[in-house]
C-alpha cells in the first residue's frame, strides 16, 4: 500500500524474492516509480485501492504514510492479515549490519555524519530509510555490509521482528501528535521500539540530557550496551564534553576520543549533540579515531536542514525546510545571532507555540507566515512579534521578508509545520523557497 519510494522498493525486492506482489496507491503514482514498476513487470493500480485484492493478501507493506486509523489498514487487522514496514520486509533479507537513527530532531543529519564517517572509513555501506534510495530496494539490487538507516516512528510502529546491530535515540520531542492521540507517551513508546529485538552484542546510544527519553529508558529494559551522550556532565562509556567545554570526548572500551568543539564542520548546540551521537556510534563500529576526526572536519550540513542559501542585498536567507515541528524551529531560532525575519507556516501537527515565545521576543523583529490557514500563528505571536503577515507560496513568502528585512538580517525559513497544505514535501517546499531567493 503506497507506490513512493517506500512502497515500490518493497514491491521491487517482494519480486526478487519470488513473490507474488501487487502495488495499490490511493493517489497518483509518480512517473519514475511507474516506470520501474511497468520495466519490471510489477503489477499495480493507482487512484484507490481495491479492497477485495488488498483483504486477500497473505501480507500488505504499508507505506509510512498510511496511518494505522486508515480504514482499510482497520479492516486488514481485523482479518489478522498482518501489515508491516518496508524496513520490517527489507530485514528479513538483509545480510547487513544495521546502524539505525531516530529521534523528533537531528536524525537525517545524524544519519548521513555516520555514513560518512563509516564511508570514509573505507567501509562498504549504504544510506536509506527515510533518506535517500528506500532500504528495501538497496537489499534487492546492492551488496553492502552495512547500512545507515534514518527511521520515523510511524517506520517503527510497523516493525516487529527487525533488529538493530546499533541504534541512535537523538531526542524525543512532541511531534506528530495528531497520529498518536495526542500522547507524549504513545509516541515515546514508538520511538524505543528501535531497540526492540536488541542483544548484549548491540549498543544503544541515546541523549542523557533529553528529559523524555531518561523518562521511559528505566522502562523499556533495553538488553543492549547503553552509551549515553551529554553535554551537561561526563558519560562514560560515552560522549560528552571537557571541564571547560572546549572538547568533545567520547570513551568506549579504554579507547578515548577527544576533538576540539571547534574544528568539527557542524556548528550550534543541537548540531554539538549530532556530532556526540556520530562519534560514539562511530567509536562503537571500532573506526579509527583518525577516520572519525577527518570525516567532523570534512561533513558538509544537508539540503533543508540550517542550509545558507544566498545573500542578497546584505540580507542572508537560510533554508530549514526539514524544521516541520515545534523543537526543531527552537534549535534554529536558538542559533540565530542577527535580527531575524521568520518564514513559518502549514499544516499544523498540534503544535504548542507557547515554546517559541522568548525566543521570538528576543531574535524575531517579523513573521511572515506560508500557509493556507495561519490563524494560530497570529493568535500565538499577536503582540510578541512587531509584525505579521500571510502569504500563500513561496515566492510570496520571500518578498514579504525580503521588504520586511534590512542589511545584516537573516531569513530563515523554518516552517514549525508539514508542507502538505501547498507543498508536495518538505525538500519541494525548501526548493520552491531557495528558487524564489535566485529570483529577487
């Protein structure tokens, strides 16, 4: 169910193995998708799904997508037919060892420092997950020894017999809260499943200063090696940062890893906690500490996530497309050093923008807002910020805050919010947004 990229790696490797797949899609499959599956011969339907063929699976991968309240999804439970993850499908063939990363924040940038830490390394890995080439479709056509997984929790909530060799908890934050009733808990709870299945051979690093996650850890009776990573006190085995927090230290077997916070490519606190978890997943794989400090130095920061786009007119613009909930915009207000014009806006997931309030009294001097419905933005800012105005597309969005700025301001597109509401995704929201800034 679902003909993304999700959804047709796993009808890809499902033929691979020998067997008998159909894809269905509610919507409209994209022409690349369309073509592997029409060269390869993979049955499918788009614009709704027939239930009758659906309910007569033996098994449905569901595209992450998809919620569990679906009604097709309630009615294939209710048959105990069972419906899992392409990570879930992806595992059972895969002969490689996993390093999987989640968290509210930070994991596509955790995700990729760790691949190119092992990539330059010399190790024979891939990348996938909710990032890049689906895992299921590398397992069909590659041959690696190892793979960096990025997962969401709605990933592992379909996942059940999959097992980490390593998994990374970056941080737990209220997200996505309209699919998990609205419970702190629930979500939570979703995202330890990366440790399920895990063994004494496995380590399981995780944020000692993240309050939720030191909540629930006592809970979960996680059966892995706990490595820990803070930047308020020392962790060992784990990372953390020297008296005078000039270093980054991680310590893993006798083996003690020290850099000075300065040279690692990655700047700002949130990016600080990134680089911990990296280095202690990296120490935990046995990588030389030469290969880790050079692969710090050399990281370049993803598209969408903190990304500098251009100056114009003294103005700089910074993309944050990927900031679709409340704590990931805090982190990119938190490392705004210049007046600030803030580009924020769309599909609302329940967010509490209480949090945000010091932190535009002291950094933002206008909110331009890029949404369809913006009424909780002026309710939540109305007097905190001088300014606020709506817009409706990204090129409206980047006049408005070009007119809004003077020489030396930042505009930072950090949208708090899904894209969904004008916007295919996150990176085409981020693209539509960098294309308008070239056309100033």
């Amino acid at each position: 169910m679902g003909g993304g990229e999700s959804g047709v790696g796993a009808a890809v490797l499902g033929q691979v193995k020998g067997l008998d797949v159909f894809l269905s899609d509610a919507g409209s499959i994209k022409p690349a998708y369309l073509k592997m599956l029409q060269e390869r011969g993979i049955r499918y339907e788009q614009g709704g799904h027939s239930e009758l063929l659906t309910l007569n699976a033996d098994e449905v991968v569901k595209s992450p997508g998809i919620p569990d309240t679906a009604p097709l999804v309630q009615k294939l439970v209710k048959a105990g037919i069972p419906v899992i993850s392409e990570i879930e499908l992806a595992g059972r063939y895969a002969k490689a060892k996993t390093v999987c990363v989640t968290g509210s924040n930070g994991k596509t940038t955790t995700a990729s420092l760790i691949y190119h830490i092992m990539k330059g390394a010399g190790l024979n890995v891939g990348l996938g997950g909710n990032i890049g080439k689906s895992f299921a479709l590398q397992v069909a056509a590659e041959e690696y020894d190892y793979y960096v997984l990025e997962l969401s929790s709605f990933q592992l909530d379909s996942m059940y017999n999959f097992k980490a060799d390593i998994a990374v908890l970056l941080n737990i934050t209220p997200d996505h809260m309209d699919r998990y009733d609205h419970s702190l808990e629930r979500y939570a709870r979703s995202k330890f499943r990366i440790a399920q299945n895990m063994d004494k051979k496995g380590c399981f690093i995780y944020c000692a200063d993240d309050e939720v996650t030191m909540k629930y850890l006592p809970e979960i009776g996680i059966q892995a090696q706990l490595l820990g990573f803070s930047q308020k006190r020392q962790i060992i085995p784990g990372g953390f940062l020297n008296s005078n927090n000039t270093k980054l230290v991680s310590m893993y077997k006798n083996d003690v890893f020290e850099m000075l916070t300065d040279e690692l490519s990655l700047k700002g606190k949130h990016n600080l906690y990134n680089s911990m978890a990296a280095v202690t997943a990296g120490q935990a794989l046995r990588i030389k500490k030469e290969n880790i400090r050079n692969s710090l130095i050399s990281f370049e920061s993803i598209e969408h996530r903190l990304e500098p786009v251009l100056r114009v007119g003294g103005v700089l613009f910074i993309n944050d497309s990927k900031a679709t909930n409340i704590n990931a915009t805090w982190y990119a207000l938190e490392s705004m050093t210049a007046p600030t014009v803030w580009i924020v806006g769309g599909v609302d997931k329940g967010n509490d923008y209480g949090e945000l309030t010091e932190l535009v009294k002291q950094k933002v001097k206008a909110i331009v807002c890029m949404g369809v419905d913006n009424g909780k933005i002026h309710e939540a800012f109305k007097g905190v910020a001088p300014t606020i105005v709506d817009t409706q597309s990204a090129e409206g969005a980047v006049k408005a805050a070009y007119n809004l700025s003077d020489k030396g301001d930042t505009v930072l597109l950090s949208p708090a919010c899904a894209s969904f509401d004008l916007f295919q995704n996150y990176e085409d929201r981020g693209r539509q947004f960098k294309s308008a800034i070239r056309y100033l």
